[in-house]
C-alpha cells in the first residue's frame, strides 16, 4: 500500500456540548505528514470527529491516490458505512422518523466519500491503547478544546516525531455492525434495547440503533432487556415505569 494516502482522524469534547476540538494526521506516499487541527465553541464529540474527517478528506480530496482513513469513532463509522444509505433514503431521517443530528455535517462527509469513487476506505482503530498516531490526533484535539493553538507538524516523515507504522490487531476494533431493518416489535428472541432520553423511553432492535440515540448524550440511560418483566423492572428502576 505504498501508493496509499494514510489519515488519522481524533476528536474531543469538554462537557459535550461543550468546547471541542479536532485533530488529524495525513501521510502522504512521498513520505510526507501534514497536521491539522480546529476547534468548536459550543459544540459535541460527535460534530468533532466528523469535522477531523471532513478537514483530511477535503485536504486530499485533488489527489488520485487510495485513502485509508483510521477513526476511534464507532458513530462515524456506522454512520457513514451504513446508517447514511437509509437516512438519505427516507429524507434525512432516523429509524425513529427524527431529523438525523449533524446532518449538515454528514452531507459534507457524504460527498466528499462520493467523490473518491471507491478509492476510501475505513479502520477502526481502539482510542488510547497506545497507537502513537492516534495518540498524536487526541493530543491536538484535546489542545485546541482547551484554547490553546499547538504546533502542528508539516514535513518529511522523519520528522515527525513519531512512529509511522500501522494500527496492530492490538490497536483495532473489530468491523463496525451493519445496521439492521427497522423494526415494528421487539423480538422476543435475543432481547431488546431500552434508551431513555430527557425523559422519554424507546425501544430498539439492535445496539446501532440504540448507540446512535444515546452517544454523547449528557444523563442518558440504555439496558438490554430480554423480557417484557425485565422491560418493566429497568423502566421501574428509571422512575420511568
């Protein structure tokens, strides 16, 4: 993969919403890296990672080459590779039929995939477990949700400070889960899940769905039930039955 365009995409969040900030790492094949970095004043985890994605992709977005884009994000990832396809589908809007969070942002992102024609692809790299790059694009995030402006690198790759190598199995998540179809009841094989959001309770099919609910949602609550017993005991235990 020596004709290969490497990013790394980081984002964070104080208080979320909250000041943030983004950070990315772009590799270039002629052995080149080019830091960038910004920051939102209020704004979420979840706008940041996007905008750290969006920022790289944009600055390749001229170049033929393939790109490998690396994210800690589970939410960019489903969102992108498989809750998109039925958003668009039912014009910008969720599972739920609410109006998709960050839209704005997903278009960017959406079109800017389109425009690479096939020639991206997605790793889901662990969030601190000790991959430099990774640690490097928190490091930026963290600095600019906090103000400060550091110093970012544009240079050959010797120059970095940093080790270039590759996210090990250590590192990586295993691939993001497809979205299921909507569903009309809970099944009552294999459970349930439970959110409950600024007081109000919904059921979902699967994780995915629930996840894209709750993540980054200040006070939210969610449990797996498997019966409609445990449904009422959780709801109970919420102050919600």
């Amino acid at each position: 993969m020596a004709n290969t365009i490497f990013i790394y995409c980081d984002g964070a969040c104080s208080g979320n919403p909250g000041p943030g900030g983004w950070g990315t790492v772009i590799i270039l094949p002629e052995n080149r890296v080019r830091e960038l970095g910004g920051g939102g004043r209020p704004t979420t985890n979840n706008r940041m990672e996007m905008r750290g994605a969006i920022a790289a992709l944009s600055a390749v977005q001229d170049r033929p080459e393939p790109v490998r884009l690396y994210t800690d994000s589970s939410l960019l990832i489903n969102g992108i590779t498989g809750w998109i396809h039925a958003w668009k589908r039912k014009g910008w809007k969720t599972a739920e039929g609410k109006p998709v969070v960050n839209r704005d942002l997903w278009e960017r992102l959406d079109r800017l995939v389109l425009a690479r024609k096939g020639r991206l692809t997605w790793g889901h790299v662990k969030g601190h477990a000790g991959h430099e790059i990774n640690e490097r694009c928190d490091e930026i995030a963290v600095a600019f949700s906090r103000g400060n402006k550091p110093c970012l690198y544009e240079g050959p790759a010797v120059g970095c400070g940093y080790s270039l190598l590759e996210p090990g199995t250590e590192h990586l998540r295993e691939p993001a889960p497809r979205p299921a179809k909507p569903f009309s009841r809970p099944k009552a094989r294999g459970g349930f899940y439970l959110s409950l959001v600024a007081g109000r309770v919904e059921r979902h099919a699967t994780w995915p769905q629930c996840q894209e609910r709750v993540h980054g949602v200040s006070k939210a609550r969610f449990k797996k039930v498997t019966s409609a017993e445990e449904e009422q005991a959780v709801l109970k235990l919420w102050g919600a039955a």
